[in-house]
C-alpha cells in the first residue's frame, strides 16, 4: 500500500514540473534570465531545413504575406476603425476577380490624383486664395521611389481630404457591403467609384502589403490613414513628416514580388501607357550620371606626361589640375509631355501636329501622312472628344484575321487611358480606324466587362460610325477624279487627286463587309462603293454614277460576277446589253457574291445578275411565235439533259452571237458562287446541291447552229448526231458561262466524236494495234541472246589460249630441267 502511494505521488509531482515548465510565465522568466557563458555554444543557422522561396508553395506565400502584414504595426496615438464588410471576401473581389492586372495600381491613383487636382482647380476659379502660395499653387503630380525602403510614393497637389474624408472615403467599399457591391456590379449599374477614392484606391494591395494614405485638406489638420487591408484601418494627426501644404502623399510599402515596380524604366511604361494625356504634368524623380570635373589629387597630378607640362605657359602654372568624374544627380523628369490634343479646337491644330499625333498613337513611323482624319466633340445625354485617322497603308493582316482582329480605337475616361480593346465602339468593319475617344460621362468601373455592358457605349459608337463614313465620304468628294464637274474648280488641289481610289484599293473591302455586317447604315456604305463597268473604262464608277447614266426606261441596275475583269468583258452574257447600250457592272472579288446577297435595291433600282434567270430587256413581238415554232425542240432538248439535272430549255433573250448560255435560278449560287464554294478547305460537297441553282440552257434562236439542229430533230428525233450536237452544244455553253465540268472525259469524248463526223471517219474506227514495235522487240531480244553467247564464247575461247600457253611454256621448263640433270 505504501509502495503504490509513493508512485502515485512521484507521477504528480513529475506532472506538475512539466506543466509548470511549459507555462508562459515560466517562458517569460526564462527569457529575461541571462546564462553566464553561454556565448561560445554552437547554434543552429537559421531557416536550417527550410525550404528555398524559389521552391515555395502558394500557401507558404500566403503565410510570409501574413507574417510581413502582421508585423507592421498601427501608430500608438492613431484612432482604429474595422471595416464593416467581409474585407477578406471583398478584396478577393477586387483584386482577383477585377483587376487582373496588376499594372492599372499607376493608373488608378494617377486618376484620383486627376480627380483632387480638378477640383481644387475648379474652386480657385472663384476664389484664388484656395491655392496658397509658393508649390502649393503648382496643379501637379510627383511619383518618387525608394528602393532601399522598398518603397513607392505618390503625391499630387489637389483638394486633400479631412479626417473624416479619409475615414468615409477610403472606406466607401466596406461601407457600402460585398452584397450590395455584387448587386450593383450585376446591375451593370453607375459604379463611378473611383471618383469617391473608392474601389480604384484599392487596387494597391494589387502591389503592396501595407499602405499610407497622408493628406491635408485647407480646412483641417494633416493626417495619416494607414491599413494592412487586414479588416482594420487607422486615422491618426500627423505629426511626424513634413507638412504638405495641401494634398495627398500615398506610401506604398511594396510586395517582394512586385519588386519591378521600383524601376524607374518600368514606371516611365505605365505613365506612358495609361496616363499619357492627362491634363496635369506628371514628375518622376529620377537618377543621371553626368560627368563633373573635381580636383585632382597630387598622384594623380605627378602622373601628367612631360610633353604636357612644356606646353602650358607661365599664367597656366598656377591653375589647379582637374578631372573628371562621373556623378548621380536626381531631379524631377517629367513624363507625359504629349498634350491632349482632342481637347483643342480643331481650328487651332495644324496638319503637321495631326500627323505627329496619328505617328504617336498608330505607332507607325513610316512618315506618310494618314488619309484622312476627323476631329469632334459630342455634346448632350453622352459627351466625348474624338479624333479618327484613315491609315495610309491597310495592316498586311487586316483582312486574313478578320473577325477576331481587334479594334485600333484607345478609350480614355477623363483623359485615363482605359482600353484599346473595346470592340463596342465601332464594328468589326471598321477596324482599321485609327484614334481615340475620350468621354467625360463615361464611368471609370473597375472592370473593363462592366463598362463594355453601359448603355453610353452605344450612342458613342452609333455616333462614331456616322462620323466615320462622312469623313470618307469627303475623301471622295474632295477628289477631282471623282467628280468631272468639279475637275476645273479643285484642279489646284493635286494633293487629293486620286485618294479616294488609294483609299478604296486599301480599304475597300472593309466597305463591303459592312454593306453585309450592318443593315442601319447599308445605303450610306452603298454611296461609297466604287468599281469598274462597261462604260467606266479605266476609271472607278459609283452607283450614284450607274444611275445617272442608265437608260431612260431601264428599271435594274446590272452586274455580272467573275473572277477578272478581262474575262467578263468576253462573257456571251453581255453580247445583247452592250448592243443595246446597257452598262453592266464588273464585280471580281470574292466578297462580292456575298454582297450582291445583301445589297437587294439602290435608289429604288433593284439589281439584277445578267447571269440568273429574270433578266428583262424590253418586249419583243416575235417572241411569242419564236417560243410556239422552237417548242418541239426545248422539250426534246430538255428530256436529253435530263439526266444533267437541266431544270428546262428556253428560248434566249440575251444572246446575239453565241448558240446558248447556261443560266441559274434567281435566287441559287452563280457560276462563280458555285466555283467559290468548292474551293472551300472544309467543304461539304453533300451540301452544295441544296444551294446551287437550277440550270437553265437558253438558246439562240437566231443562230445557224440552232437552226439547222431544229430542222433535224424536226425530220428525225431520234438522231444520234443530233443527240450528240445537243449535249456538246450544252456542254459547251457550261464551260462558257463559267460553270465546272462534273466529267471532262466525257465532254472530250464529244468533242472527238464531234471531229470524226466532220472527217467522216467511221464511229465505230478503232485505234490499231502497233504489232511491228512486237516483232521487232522480240527480234531485239534474240540479237541480244546471240550476243550475249558470242562474247561468253569469245570469252572462253581467250581463256582456252591463255591455258594452252601455260601448259607449253611448263612443258619447255620440264624439258631443259631434265636435260640439265643429263
């Protein structure tokens, strides 16, 4: 019993020493305490085992984030704030889910420091006094950098805040509530909050880990709002910097992987990209070695060449020697010195500055001069400044990407640049545009998505296309070779001779993709198409020109497609027009078949393919009797065909010259739309039969071919010549009309069939065997057996004689070894 009590007592007492050992008081007695000669005792290197940063973990990044966070302290006397919403969840938000790159941190604060700017300047308007003297009246920013520190300071010399602006204005986020923010940001909503030191604001924690926020307003003290974006911020007077005048100063204390963000070159890009027209000048301190002569110590002196001493005379003697050193001096550079020239009016910018800006903002250095440009403000419901440049040159990838190149057009909200990826502002065929928008009403969101869904874009952009085509529009017009009328009055003006043309060699598709693309503004497009007909002859036309020009009772506008100009002036589809005196329009490009789908009517005049069934050219009183007499032989032509798919075979309205045309339905492909389509890579030739058109063959009545053929089927339909004469006349006329071939073997089986009836040589005549080139190539292979057995004898024989000498030569030796031997 005593035995189990004195075990029990000694594990109580083992206990308490453990618990008592690892208690926090025993930690902080233990610390204070100092050992006696412990300082030659080896220890253990720090971070022995860690693992390298370069082979860390995201979560161990979020850990040494924490951990730098956390051990930047709010100042003793500040008065601390919690944020009132899920700060956590709320800059996931904004940091991930919005702001994806992490460069926009710059043009955020450079555009609230814009905002503070403005204002100020706007109240020293009425009262000057606002502005203070001496810097405080210089409206401008500075960014200065410390790498040492591994710090970022932003200044500007704007409005400032009060203390209790800092507190409600830096926490507009938070006060406004992650559920109320999500609400508004779905809503598509006026999220103008970037002007409210908001959202924008809070794009530094993009970058940095802790943030101060120093500023003086002229109607209070200056004070400091510091925040580790932890869920708590801090307001405290400030009494240890230098007063500021007026204004803010934000400290940003950088992230470790945000370290490039301390380079000079680097901050210079962002000012570049994002703020490059912004009203007030922006200051970057930055570094230049410059070489400054000091005096030379006595060594240095000893060491100058005799030669130089006996050339410096008697007054020179005395004079210090010197030389020079590089030093580092710092200064102020500044940084957007391209003034915004959309702000001027257009009567005050020169041609020369409008090219310089176009180099600046197309970044096309080639020297020419753009083709146009159009510079315009807005006024009403939506206010911007615009300025849109037609390139000299179109991109050499402009058209080979074209539904997912993007638009050239920068977007700038209060002189911010935003984007130059807002495909909303003007159509896809406009895009080779060049210029900017800069929009007053616009909100400054925090996410590109957002600003792409507000209703102001669409009156930009509906405002922007109008003004785009106007200003081609003038191109046109401004053209002497455009107008005959005006060739006397703007024969001075050589600079614009020819331009239109220029411009629609480089451009003039874009043109007629948007007759396709856009309904609203299909007849405005339709004034600027330009091309070649029957009557313009080296010259470009315009529709408007067709119209003047047509006949007095003509009703259509005709046009015929193809794949050269050339080969459509020989097309047997124009031999009736062009001897009535009809111009018909040449279409060649591709894209044109696929206008001509779109462009239904003009003026009131529809078109018409002079290749497709419909076409009208007047009455003929004969051609009712000519239907009734060739009638026997369209039917007996039809159900020969019938077999090609020939829908029918009709008596010809536009043929003077030729025995017969093929023709498509009205509403099917043309032949050339037929050859487009098949030269497809992905193709479904399965496919094609539901859009081609019904072939019909139109005949020549008048025509001695046709003729003589009507007068043989007539004595005997059943014909084999004349069968073949019909099938080569429509395989013919496919080819002609520029249809493909489906057997080419068999229309040449016509033609020689054709050529043994006009050389009255029998249809059933074979081509004869050749049996000489037999006999005689196997009389060849016997000559060569013969030869071949002659050589080998010859062969052997030589070999026969070598042995025979041989054999003598060893007979003779034999016989004088014996003799000797006797």
């Amino acid at each position: 019993m005593r035995r189990s009590c004195a075990v029990a007592a000694l594990l109580v007492l083992l206990a308490f020493i453990l618990v008592h050992h690892d208690s926090p008081l025993t930690r902080v007695i233990a610390e204070d305490q100092t050992v006696e000669g412990n300082g030659d005792l080896p220890k253990v290197e720090e971070g022995f085992g860690s693992i390298p940063d370069a082979l860390a973990t995201d979560a161990q990044v979020v850990e040494r984030e924490k951990e730098s966070i956390s051990s930047k302290s709010f100042r003793s006397t500040a008065e601390k704030f919690e944020f009132q919403a899920e700060v956590s969840r709320l800059m996931d938000i904004i940091i991930h889910s919005l702001y994806s790159n992490r460069d926009i941190f710059l043009r955020e604060l450079i555009s609230n420091a814009s905002d503070a700017l403005d204002k100020i300047r706007f109240l020293s308007l009425t009262d000057k006094e606002v502005l203070g003297e001496g810097d405080d009246t210089k409206l401008e920013m500075q960014i200065k950098l410390d790498k040492a520190k591994k710090t970022l300071v932003i200044r500007d010399r704007g409005i400032g805040m009060t203390r209790e602006d800092l507190i409600k204005n830096l926490g507009t986020i938070a006060k406004s509530g992650t559920s109320a923010f999500l609400e508004q940001m779905q809503k598509g909503g006026d999220l103008n909050l970037i002007g409210q030191f908001g959202v924008g604001f809070y794009s530094v924690y993009l970058v940095s880990d802790y943030v101060e926020v120093i500023s003086k307003h002229n109607d209070d003290k200056q004070y400091i709002w510091e925040s580790k974006a932890d869920g708590a911020f801090a307001v405290s007077e400030d009494t240890e910097n230098d007063p500021l005048g007026r204004g803010t100063e934000i400290r940003l204390h950088l992230k470790e992987e945000a370290s490039e963000y301390l380079q000079e070159e680097k901050l210079k890009e962002l000012v570049k990209k994002y703020s490059e027209f912004i009203n007030f000048p922006i200051y970057l301190w930055t570094s230049k070695d410059v070489d400054v002569e000091v005096e030379a110590s006595e060594e240095e002196a000893s060491d100058k060449s005799v030669s130089e001493e006996e050339e410096t005379d008697e007054d020179t003697e005395d004079k210090p020697k010197t030389k020079k050193v590089k030093e580092t001096t710092w200064d102020w550079e500044l940084l957007n010195d391209v003034k915004a020239l959309w702000l001027r009016s257009p009567k005050e910018v020169s041609d020369e500055e409008y090219a310089n800006f176009f180099h600046s903002i197309a970044k096309d250095w080639t020297g020419d001069k753009p083709l146009a440009w159009t510079h315009f403000s807005a006024e009403g419901d939506v206010e911007f400044k615009a300025i849109l440049f037609i390139p000299p040159k179109a991109s050499h990838d402009l058209y080979e990407n074209y539904y997912n190149s993007k638009s050239s057009l920068k977007l700038y909200v209060r002189r911010v640049f935003i984007s130059d990826e807002f495909d909303e502002l003007l159509p896809k065929y406009l895009n080779f545009l060049k210029g900017l928008v800069d929009s007053d009403t616009l909100p400054l969101n925090v996410s590109r998505e957002m600003l792409q869904q507000h209703n102001s874009l669409k009156t930009i952009k509906k405002k922007l296309i109008r003004k785009a085509l106007d200003m081609i529009r003038r191109i046109a017009e401004e053209d002497p070779d455009e107008s005959d009328e005006q060739q006397e009055e703007l024969e001075g003006q050589d600079e614009n001779k020819g331009k239109y043309a220029k411009f629609w060699k480089e451009f003039g598709k874009s043109i007629k993709l948007g007759i396709i693309e856009d309904a609203t503004n299909r007849n405005r497009l339709a004034k600027l198409l330009r091309f070649y007909s029957t009557k313009s002859g080296e010259k470009l036309s315009s529709l408007d020109e067709y119209i003047a020009r047509m006949k007095p009772k003509q009703q259509d506008i005709y046009y015929i497609t193809g794949t050269n100009r050339e080969q459509l002036e020989k097309s047997p589809f124009l031999e009736k027009l062009m001897k009535k005196g009809y111009e018909v329009i040449f279409f060649t490009d591709p894209v044109d078949e696929y206008l001509m789908q779109y462009l239904m009517d003009y003026e009131d005049k529809k078109f018409q393919n002079v290749s497709k069934e419909g076409l009208k050219l007047g009455k003929d009183p004969k051609s009712k009797e000519l239907k009734e007499s060739f009638k026997d032989l369209t039917k007996w032509w039809k159900d020969l065909l019938a077999s090609d798919n020939v829908d029918s075979v009709k008596i010809s309205n536009r043929l003077s010259n030729t025995p017969g045309v093929v023709v498509t339905s009205k509403f099917g492909w043309s032949a050339n739309m037929e050859r487009i389509m098949q030269s497809q890579t992905l193709t479904d030739a399965s496919k094609q039969n539901y859009m081609r058109g019904k072939r019909v063959l139109e005949i020549n009545p008048k025509h001695p071919i046709i003729k003589e053929l009507k007068e043989r089927v007539f004595q005997n339909p059943e014909d084999e010549n004349a069968k073949q004469i019909a099938k080569l006349i429509y395989e013919t006329a496919l080819m002609e009309s520029g249809f493909l071939l489906d057997d080419p073997k068999k229309f040449a089986s016509h033609i020689y069939s054709a050529i043994k009836t006009t050389l009255n040589v029998n249809p059933d005549a074979t081509v004869e065997e050749d049996e000489d080139a037999d006999e005689e190539t196997e009389s060849d292979l016997n000559k060569e057996g013969e030869d071949a057995e002659k050589v080998e004898s010859e062969d052997i024989n030589e070999e026969a004689a070598e042995d025979e000498v041989k054999i003598e030569q060893t007979v003779e030796e034999e016989e004088e070894h014996l003799n000797d031997e006797l």
